[in-house]
C-alpha cells in the first residue's frame, strides 16, 4: 500500500514542475514506502537558463527545434540533456508541444534498438555526395582541372566524404592557384590542397618539422629514406672491391687447385707417387695411409683429414723401414674456408660474378643519388611504406606538439585511407620534396626554413660530412650568395654536393674563383680529412659526372695532383681511394705533375689491378696517359673482363711490362685466351708460343731482352731441341748466357756447323764445341764426332762423350779409312787409354783399324783391346806392324796380345808359326810365346804339342821342365815326337806326375825306335841291350818307382836285366 502510494506522490510531483527544479530525490525505499530528498549538485548554466527556455518556448511560435552535426561533439550525454529540456519545455506550456529534431548520423548510438527507444521518429536522409560520386561533384566544380591530371581527382576522391570537405578544397584550390606558382602546376597544388583539409593535423605538423609526410620528404631529402630500399650500397662496394683484389691476389684459379697448393706444402707432387700423409707414425699396411690424390680431388675428403685433432704424419714405409714425419695441419682448414670463398669453384667465374655484382651497386648507387621521391616508394612499395609510416607517427607521440587527442586524430585519419591517399600522392609525384613551393608565395630573394637552417649550421661551423648528411638544399644559388655574403664559404660547411654541383656547372669566372677556393681549402686539411671530403661528395652527388668533374678540376686545373698523391700514399687502399686514382690517372695529363718519376712510381705501385675499376669510358685515356708516363708493371694478372683483357693487350704491344717469369707467363696466356692456352703451358712453350701465333708485339720485346728473356723464363722451359738452337743462335744472345743454356736446358744438335768453334766467355780453356760435348748437347753420330775430333776437342770431354754413347756410335757407319781425319781418330779414339773396355770396343765397332797408322801412340793395352775386339785381322803386314811397336830387340815385350791374336787366327798363324814365333830373330820371344800359348786356354793340347815339339831344338832341355804340362798334353806331346829321347824324356816326367796306365804307357813304348823297351810290357823278366845308358838308365828308374817293372840291373854295359811286372800283376799297379 505504501508503494502504491508513493508512485502516485513522485508522479504528481513531476506534472508540478517539482524535479524540474533545484531537488534531487537520492533515496527511495519501496518497501518501507520512503523517499528522500537532497539538494542538486551545483547548478550548471542550463539549469540556471531552464525558466528562460521554457518562458521561451511558451511565448513563442515556433514549435520545432532543428539540431545538426551534434554527433561531431562524439557523446551521446548531450541528446539525453536535450530531451529532458523537451520534456520540461512541454510539461510547463499549454497547447501543441515543442518538438526537438535531430540531423545526426546513424551510428552516433551504438545499438539499433537504443536509438528507435530514444527517437519518437525516425526519418532517414538520402546523401547527396559520398565517396562514390564525389568524383563527379569534384570535376563538375573544377572544371577547368587539367584533363591529363583527372586521375589525381580521381583518386583524391574516394577520401572525401562530404559536401562540406569538398567545397572547401575547391575553393582553396581556387584561391591558391592565383596566387602560388604562377597557376603552372594545378595538380600540385591540388594535391596540397587536399592534404591540408582532409589531413589537416598531419599537415599541420609540417610547421613543427614533425608528421608523416614533412618525415618522408625530409628523409628523403637526407637520403635516409633510401636506406629502406639501397641497403648500405657504400660498404657493400667496399667489400665487393675488397673481394676483387683478394681474387686478383689468389693464385689458385679453382678449388681443387688450391687444395692442390695446400697438400703440396707437405709433399711435393713429384712424391705423390711414393710418399703418402699417414694418421700414424708407423707403416700399416696401408690401413692409416691417405694419398694426396685423393685429398685434392675430394673436398669431403680434405676437411675430414686436415679437420683431425689427432697428430698427423707424412712419409713412407713398409714392413721393414718406416720414415714418418709429424706435420702442423691446425691452420690448413681456415686458410682453405677463407680463400675457398673467394674464388668458390671457379676463380674466373667468381670474378666475374663479383665484378657484375660491383656494377649493378654503382648502378644501385647512382640510381639511389639519382632517384626521385615517387620512384623510391615505388621501390619501396606499400607495405614497407605503411611500416616506415607507422615508425613516423610513434615519433609523433610528443607533448610539446601534439597532445593525446590530436595523436589519436592522426592515427584514426591514417587508418581510414590516409596511407594510402599519402602513398599515392608521393608515388605519382604529386606531393614531391619542393612542397613547401606550394604552400605560400614566392618573393624572390627569400631563402626557405630549410635553407636558412643550413646556412646557421656553417655559421656553427659544422662539418662538410654532417651538412650532407642533415641538409638537402631547395636553392642552392641563393644559399651560395648567402654564404658568400656572410664569408662562409670557406666553412668546412660550405663544402655542399649541391653547392659544389652548382659551382662546377656555373661558366661565370667568379665561381670558378669560388671552387678553386674551396678545393684549396680543402687541401690545406690532413690526409684523412682530405679524403673524408671526397668521400662524402661522392657518396652524395646525384650524378656520378660530378665526382669525376671535381676531380679533374681539383688535381687537374688547380694544379693539386701531386698534393693528392702524397694523401694517397698516406691512407690505405679503399674504394674512394681507387676512384679518386683511376679518375685522376685516366682524365688528367701526366705533364700536371712536378714530379713524374714520382707519379709513375706511385702508378706502379697501384697495380696492374687497379685497371680492373676503371670505368669502361676511361680505359682508353688510362691507359695512353700511363704510355707516357712510362709506367711498367710488375704484378700483371690473367685477364677476366673485356676491359681488363683491352688493357693487357695495351700493357702487351707497348712492353710495358717487366720481363719476368710471372708477367711474361700472364701476358702471353693472356693473349691467347681464346685459344685457352694456360700459364703452365706458356711455361713450358714461351718461344714457340710466340712463333706459332705471331705474337710480335712480345716478340720484339724478347729480341730486345733476349738475355733477361733467357735469364728468367726460356731457361726452365721444355722447349723443343730446334726451339732451343734457335734461341741459342739468337744474335744478340750474350756468351755468358749461351753457356749457361747448354749447362741447363735439355736438348741436342745434329752438329756444330751453326755453332762457332770458340766465344768469348769463361769457358775454363774449353771450346765452345767443347761444351756441347761435355753437356751431351750433340746427337752421337760420327759426322759430327769426326768434325769435333778434328777440331782441337777436349780429349777428357770427348772421352766423356764416348763413354755415354759408345753403343749407339757403334750402330752407325764410318767411311774413315785412312788420311790426316783418320789419323786424328786414329790418335783421340784409337789410341785413347781412358775409354773404358766397354765403350771401346763399342765405339770401334763400326770403325775400320788401319795398321799402317800405328806407333808408338798406340798402347799395349790398346792392341790387346783391339784384338780382343777382333779388330785386326792376322797376316804377315798387320804382324810386321805390331812386332815393331810391340816387340823389341833390347826390351822384353808383352806377348798376351800375340797369343790372343794368333788364336783368332789359327790357321794363319799355324800355316807360318816359324815366322808369327819369329823363329829366325829371337829365342827369347819364341819361348816366352810358348809358354803363353802354352799355359792360353785358347789353344787346345794338340796345337800346343805341335808348337812344342816344332820348336824342341830352339829351347833348352829345362824349358819343359819349367812349364807346367798336363798329362793329356804330355802325350799329346809324345804322340808326335820321333825323337826317342824327347820322348822317352816326356814319359819319365809322365810317370814323376803320378801317370799309371800301364797299357797307355807300353802304347808309347812301343812308339820308340828303340823296340827292346817292349820286352818290358810282354815279359815277366827281359835282358834289355840298350845303347844309350845314360837315357836308359833314367826311363828304367821312372818306370820302377812307377811301379811298372819291380826291379831292374846292369849286367854289363849295355845290358839291363829287368823284372817285368807281367799281366796278372796289373793290380799291382796304382
């Protein structure tokens, strides 16, 4: 009931205008029927004005209250206010009710069903213009837009949304065009317009050097903004040329090459074959055996061996020896990666590959000091774009220039479609780094913020590298008078790529005056600042032709090319070192320099690879201009691009290259190139080479230096034996290095007829001839042996000679017979005592031996070879010759070679032995030849009885005795003797040499004329009437002690009894 009750009070209260006032009810309690009541907040001005809006709406007539663009105010708070007012308003006047309408969009509540709860009616509105005809409405007010610029209205409008915006940006493009830029770039100026009304915070941060786009134009200004697309072009082209020198450095032209280098430190490859690397130090049946074959032709291989923390060994062995020694590998590994990656697989090919990829940097470079705004973001693209955009609103987040509401404003407008109108604006160019043109006018004279800022920073004295890096100049001529006229130009600061640029296109004297000032200026600071300037600029200039111009202007005109010389022998090699060189060498003439000795020193110096960075257009002035300093290099390299193989076909016809083992190797492979001819090959072939190709421009180089060309390079090739004579009789050849051929190189000669006798050299009293014998340069033959053999040869050389080749002279013919040629060789060969046994007899094999050249030059020792060797044939006028030169009255002479000859001709000598034993002139000879044929195993028993017996009566009875005669030759002997006491003689001394054959000796018995020694072997007793007693006598005692008879006596003279050992006793006898 007291609910009830209550509901009734609050309700009338409310017709009576009571809540309208100045009460607040804070508590109601339904259930214990209670309210109460408490004084309002402090009243606010509607409050205080609520009887005048109501006296208001009570006079008046008016019942309907329009209220637009409320929704802008973003809270809905006002509408609730607004319609308490309504209900007050109504509930204290008479009559038709007040009624409150609304303009606002549709999404100012956030659901459907609270905003038909609030509205009593609701009545939609049909857009006049939105985004999708706002083109339309745009091209209809600017009509007098240029027609090649529509899609710039196009475009521009899909982000304007209303009437209201559009109107405002044409009627500024309209004022604006008037009056900035003369009316002469519409879309422009449009294009600002439109940011400046659509985008209006961002826009209006340009004024605080802060906002998205002042951030893109002004890092693009600095060259900051390229650095999203041209990533550190600088260092990159200092590490690619770094890259080109250590290629040019490397001598291996392949990994397997170079890998064969690195073995080849621990065994050479002429060991390959026989010495190994070995995990242990002993030998294991090849178990820890590794070939350095296999290490260079396997990379896997390689690092897995040379990677071992283990010791490792090289050496040989087998089961029996063992020859290992330790090796330091640790660093072999490192040293491979490192130089492996210069080269990768192929040297060339890297090369190659680096060289294209230094060209398309300095292309990256020039396009990146080149490109405009909308190329770079195009480059850049979107996506990066809107990243780089993100970072430059973060950098807005500051309360000095924006607060937070203002940083949201931003943010929302560039989230719906202001990046993307801003990147279309840049990347088309509409909105370029001139902006600031389009946003007042012009008055001439006036020097824009950025400028003037740059302008404080010289005064500040900053330096020429940080104003590059911080200023991009909008008009470099006014800021030049600016500084002129502040006597800032010789600033370090005014050192500016634009305001440089500007100098050198100028044609006025005075600012040739002004540059030469400023190079001046520059040249009076330190080495590393001198280059840290030039460096700068040339990193800076948007046309590469710039740096060039400057450079020659600097060194060449002002005169300060020596001066550039010395900063340069000061720093290290770098990449603004090798472009200042190339330029200054290519474009300037040598006649600049005080010093040109000093000037082609310090060319030589640079290298035959600093060619390889000279730009295509200045290889030509490059390289006539080092023709006339008289530059010769020292360190040519093979040639990898068209440029580099131009300059060594220069360097190649003009000689200006050392004549040297490394050059000449380079020079010549270089030539040939396309005939794929190797270094190694040019090692081994450097005349012929020449020869075959015509290379005459190297050619008359080495006419010219023959000797250095033989002293360094000819000398260790494996040039042909014609090749090398060629060389050899080279005119202008010196003696000394002649000599110095035939000691060294391996060749021959057919003869000596191109070769004079003698030169003038220090030949320790040799011939010239001499030596090409004594070094085994002639072919053996005996055309030619003959020739040197009747010059005054060497006989030690020669003898030489004839021992190393002796078999092979003995395979050809000589003709020689006779005359003073062969009484030369008759007297050096023939008569030689020093050739061995061997190579005498080979050497005279084919050559005829005439007697009636011998004398006393002929040794024993040489007869007794040449009849060894069957040279001489036995007959009367070949045995007169010997006995004279062999055999004397008063000497004793030998008598080997006799008996040898008289053996090899048995026929001859046994059909006139009286006159070969001389017989008729010397005892003495006979003798001692018997007894040499005698004790000759070339003789057999027969022909040595014969001569014995022949010659019984010319020797004394000891003679026999003295000789030691077998029992075979005894009765050889005693079978052609007649005589009974020579025979019986040689009987006893059978029986004294132990002879028991009792038939064989009855057998010679019975031989005797004296037939009663027979009894002797037929009876058991016989009486012997014997006439010599003496001779009987001492055959009887022999045969006695033989054992052939038992005894003998002497009866009476002349008669022996004998008892006769009969045929039943042979046993007794031995």
């Amino acid at each position: 009931m007291g609910t009830v009750g209550l509901f009734f009070i609050v309700r009338a209260a409310s017709k009576a205008g009571i809540f309208d006032k100045k009460i607040k009810l804070s508590k109601i309690a339904f259930l214990q029927g209670s309210a109460d009541m408490a004084s309002q907040d402090a009243s606010s001005l509607l409050n205080n004005c609520l009887d005048e809006i109501v006296y208001f709406f009570s006079r008046s007539q008016h019942k309907i209250v329009v209220f637009e663009d409320l929704d802008r105010l973003g809270n809905t708070e006002v509408f609730v206010k607004l319609r308490e007012i309504n209900q007050i308003v109504n509930n204290n006047i008479q009559g038709e009710p007040v009624r409150f309408v609304y303009a606002c969009r549709d999404d100012i509540f956030l659901g459907a069903d609270i905003r038909t709860k609030f509205f009593d009616f609701i009545l939609p509105v049909i857009p006049v213009m939105d985004s999708r005809n706002a083109y339309t409405h745009l091209k209809n007010k600017l009509n007098d837009f240029p027609a090649n610029e529509q899609a710039l209205l196009k475009q521009m409008s899909l982000y304007i949304s209303d009437m209201r915006s559009l109107q405002n940006i044409v009627n500024e493009f309209n004022l604006f065009k008037k009056v900035v830029d003369d009316n002469r770039n519409q879309a422009k100026i449009f294009s600002l317009i439109f940011y400046k009304n659509i985008y209006a915070q961002d826009y209006n941060l340009i004024d605080k050097k802060s906002g998205v786009l002042y951030s893109f134009i002004h890092d693009y200004r600095l060259r900051k903004l390229h650095e999203s697309y041209f990533i550190s072009l600088d260092k990159k082209l200092e590490q690619l040329n770094n890259k080109l020198v250590e290629i040019k450095k490397e001598s291996a032209n392949t990994d397997k090459e170079l890998r064969k280098q690195l073995v080849s430190r621990f065994i050479a490859p002429e060991l390959w074959p026989i010495v190994h690397f070995s995990s242990e130090q002993y030998y294991s049946n090849g178990h820890y055996m590794t070939h350095a074959e296999s290490l260079c032709d396997n990379e896997t291989n390689f690092i897995e061996f040379f990677s071992r923390k283990s010791q490792l060994y090289v050496g040989y062995g087998n089961y029996n020896s063992n020859n290992y020694q330790p090796i330091t590998h640790s660093s072999i590994i490192e040293e491979y990666n490192l130089r492996a990656k210069v080269i990768a697989k192929d040297k060339a090919a890297e090369y190659q590959k680096t060289v294209s990829e230094i060209e398309e940097v300095r292309e990256g470079i020039r396009t990146r000091n080149s490109i405009s705004l909308a190329e770079l973001l195009k480059l850049i693209g979107w996506e990066r774009f809107k990243e780089i955009a993100e970072v430059y609103i973060e950098k807005c987040d500051d309360r000095t220039i924006i607060d937070l509401e203002q940083l949201e404003t931003i943010r929302n407008g560039f989230r719906f479609g202001g990046l993307e109108a801003l990147y279309y604006l840049l990347a088309n160019g509409h909105i370029m780094q001139d902006f600031m043109m389009f946003r007042s006018v012009f008055h001439k004279g006036t020097i824009s913020v950025n400028d003037n800022d740059y302008i404080k920073a010289v005064g500040r004295h900053m330096g020429c590298e940080e104003v590059n890096q911080n200023f991009l100049l909008d008009n470099p001529k006014d800021v030049l008078a600016e500084l002129i006229g502040q006597r800032y130009q010789y600033r370090a600061g005014a050192i500016h790529h634009q305001i440089v640029a500007l100098l050198l296109d100028s044609r006025h004297s005075v600012d040739t005056k002004n540059l030469s000032e400023m190079v001046a200026m520059i040249f009076q600071k330190t080495s590393t600042d001198i280059l840290a300037i030039f460096n700068v600029l040339e990193s800076c200039f948007v046309d590469a032709d710039y740096f060039t111009r400057l450079v020659v202007f600097s060194l060449g005109d002002s005169r300060y090319l020596d001066k550039m010389i010395a900063v340069i022998e000061e720093q290290e090699r770098s990449s603004i070192v090798t472009s200042i060189v190339t330029k200054m060498v290519a474009l300037i003439s040598p006649e600049v320099s005080a010093n040109q000795e000093n000037y082609r020193q310090f060319i030589v110096e640079q290298g035959f690879s600093l060619i390889s960075f000279v730009e295509g257009s200045n290889l030509e002035p490059f390289l006539n201009n080092i023709k006339l300093l008289g530059v010769i290099y020292q360190d040519i390299s093979l040639p990898i691009t068209p440029s580099e193989t131009q300059a060594l076909t220069f360097i190649a016809e003009n000689q200006m290259y050392t004549l040297d083992k490394k050059n000449y190797r380079v020079i010549v492979a270089g030539l040939l190139q396309h005939e794929n001819i190797p270094c190694d090959r040019v090692d081994e072939l450097p005349w012929s080479l020449l020869e075959k190709y015509q290379l005459s421009s190297v050619k008359e180089y080495v006419n010219d230096n023959i000797d250095i060309f033989v002293r360094e390079i000819f000398i260790d090739s494996k040039e042909s034996s014609e090749t090398i004579v060629s060389v050899l009789t080279h005119p202008n050849l010196s003696d000394d290095l002649k000599i110095c051929m035939l000691k060294k190189m391996q060749f021959t000669v057919v003869d000596l007829h191109d070769f004079p006798e003698h030169i003038d050299a220090d030949m320790d009293e040799l011939s010239y001839h001499d030596l090409f014998y004594r070094y085994d340069r002639v072919a053996p033959g005996w055309d030619a042996l003959l020739n040197y053999i009747c010059e005054g040869c060497n006989l030690e050389v020669l003898t030489q000679y004839i021992e190393e080749h002796a078999q092979v002279l003995s395979q050809k013919e000589v003709s020689l017979v006779d005359g003073e040629r062969y009484d030369l060789l008759y007297m050096k060969v023939i008569c030689n005592d020093k050739l061995s046994d061997s190579a005498y007899f080979s050497v005279l094999k084919p050559v005829y031996i005439n007697v009636h050249h011998w004398d006393e030059r002929l040794s024993l020792d040489n007869f007794l070879r040449l009849i060894k060797n069957s040279k001489v044939e036995l007959d009367t006028e070949s045995f007169k010759q010997a006995v004279q030169c062999f055999i004397s009255d008063t000497a004793k002479g030998s008598i080997e070679p006799f008996v040898l000859w008289f053996s090899q001709f048995k026929e001859t000598f046994f059909s006139d032995t009286d006159y070969y034993l001389r017989d008729e002139h010397d005892d003495t000879f006979l003798e001692e030849m018997l007894v040499a044929i005698h004790n000759s195993q070339s003789f057999t028993f027969s022909e040595k009885a014969t001569l014995l017996f022949k010659y019984r009566e010319r020797y004394h009875e000891s003679f026999l005795d003295e000789l030691t005669i077998s029992n075979e030759g005894l009765l050889a002997i005693i079978a052609l003797s007649t005589d009974d006491n020579f025979s019986m003689n040689l009987i006893v001394r059978l029986l004294k040499n132990g002879y028991r054959s009792r038939v064989e000796i009855a057998r010679l018995v019975g031989r005797l004329e004296e037939k009663e020694f027979s009894k002797i072997f037929n009876q058991k007793s016989a009486t012997l009437n014997l006439s010599n007693g003496q001779q009987a006598e001492l055959f009887l005692s022999a045969l006695q002690q033989a054992g052939l008879i038992k005894k003998w006596s002497l009866r009476e003279a002349g008669k022996y009894h004998v008892h006769c050992c009969y045929e039943e006793d042979e046993n007794y006898i031995d």
